[in-house]
C-alpha cells in the first residue's frame, strides 16, 4: 500500500511492524516497488521511497545534485518518522548515489549500508566524453548559431537510454548526476558497507566495485551469480539476506 512521508513530501511503502530497521533507495527511472520482492515476505521491517521525480513523488523544483536528494531524506530521520535508531541503508544505482550523502548526514543513524550498482568511481579511471560532432553542436548552439530544435535532435541522437527518456528538470537532473564524483563521500563513511553487485551488470560492472572496495574504511565485495544491474529485482531473496545480516 502506497504511504506518504515527510509531510506527504515523498511516498513509497513500509513492510513488517514496527519502526524500520532498513531505508532503501531505488535506482533511476525505478521506484520503491523495486524492493516488494527484497522485504515483502520473512523480512525485518523496512521502508523504501520514491525519490524526486519517480514513482509518486513529485520532480524537484530544481536540477538536484545528489546531496540535494539527500538533504531532502532528512525528515524521514524525525523523531516518529518510522526509522529505527540505527538502520541500514540501501542504495540501488542512483539511490546508492544518494546513500553516499545520506551517510554523511546522519552517521549516527546509520549503522550499515548496503549497495547495489551504484557509480562510485568511472570505469577504469576514465571518464567518457560525448562524440566530437555533438560537442562541436553545443558549442555552436551555446554560441546561439544552432537552433533549440537541432541540438535537441542531436541530444536524442547521442544521449544515452536514460538521457532521451528524461525530459524537462530531470534531464537537467541527469545531466548533473553523470558530473559527480564521490571520492570525498566513500571517504567519509565509517560503518560497514557491502557491496553487492551482479556478475552480468553491463550499465555499471563489478570492476568499478573491485576498484572501490578499498576506498572505504570498512567494504565487503559479493558478487552474485547470473544477476545484471537490477540486484533488487533479480536477486532479492539474496539481497534481503545481506541487508538483515544472515549472509555475513
């Protein structure tokens, strides 16, 4: 059943009784159903919620940064909000993102994170750049000689799945994401973290949590079998394991 939090800021679901002990934060153009499978049955409590601009929960009024997403997680840690003391933290793809600032936040609150295909650092040291013709149209457009209409046919053309699906302040929102680093936050998280990552993901592979795991104070690395990027939705029963301590 659909719930509202944060003074009907954000919607997402709660399962067992009680006060959560897990938060969990779905990926890009996915919402908190993601996680029905992971605690809907034999679980702790928990709580998973739509981020801004996804499922139920209104866009942000603004091209957010993952900190901003962050920030804006923070009345879900009131007191009476529905959390535990200490939780653990589940960050799936960009929620993982989110996760990394949350952490830093509320490190009092968060006893362990788990997560899950999350860009923690660029694929073999190297950021990709955008093909030579589209950013000779950018810079044509930002000098005004190309219409609106042409560099939007061209963002179509080179942008990624996720780019040419967004549109209006999430592509801007996207756009901002991609740009991120989060050296400084991986840096900063002091409790335990797993890292669980599917042998098959192709959007971000298990090489980029290999190269991780030693940037933070305290990681464990498991890759599960036969699972792509959607560790959630593939692996849940395997994922609810880690999340409330029976795989450790």
């Amino acid at each position: 059943m659909l719930k509202s939090f944060a003074g009907g800021r954000l919607f997402g679901a709660t399962w067992g009784f009680g006060d959560a002990r897990a938060l969990a934060l779905h990926g890009w153009r996915r919402n908190h159903r993601d996680f029905d499978a992971v605690f809907g049955h034999r679980s702790g409590p928990a709580m998973a919620v739509d981020l801004f601009g996804f499922g139920a929960t209104p866009a942000p009024p603004e091209p957010w940064g993952s900190s901003d997403y962050a920030r804006a997680l923070l009345p879900l840690f009131a007191d009476g909000a529905g959390l535990d003391e200490r939780i653990v933290l589940v960050g799936h793809s960009l929620g993982g993102r989110v996760a990394l600032h949350l952490a830093t936040l509320v490190p009092e609150r968060v006893e362990r994170m788990v997560l899950c295909g999350v860009p923690l650092v660029d694929l073999e040291g190297k950021r990709s750049r955008p093909a030579a013709s589209f950013r000779l149209t950018r810079r044509l457009h930002r000098l005004g000689l190309v219409s609106d209409s042409r560099m939007e046919v061209m963002r179509k053309r080179y942008g990624s799945p996720d780019y040419r699906a967004a549109d209006g302040v999430m592509r801007s929102v996207l756009v901002r994401l991609v740009a991120e680093q989060y050296l400084e936050q991986i840096r900063s998280v002091k409790c335990p973290v797993d890292l669980v990552w599917g042998a098959l993901d192709t959007e971000v592979p298990a090489e980029v949590a290999v190269r991780a795991r030693p940037m933070f104070a305290r990681a464990e690395l498991r890759i599960v079998p036969g699972v792509g990027h959607l560790v959630p939705t593939e692996a849940p029963d395997a994922l609810r394991r880690i999340v409330f301590g029976a795989g450790r």
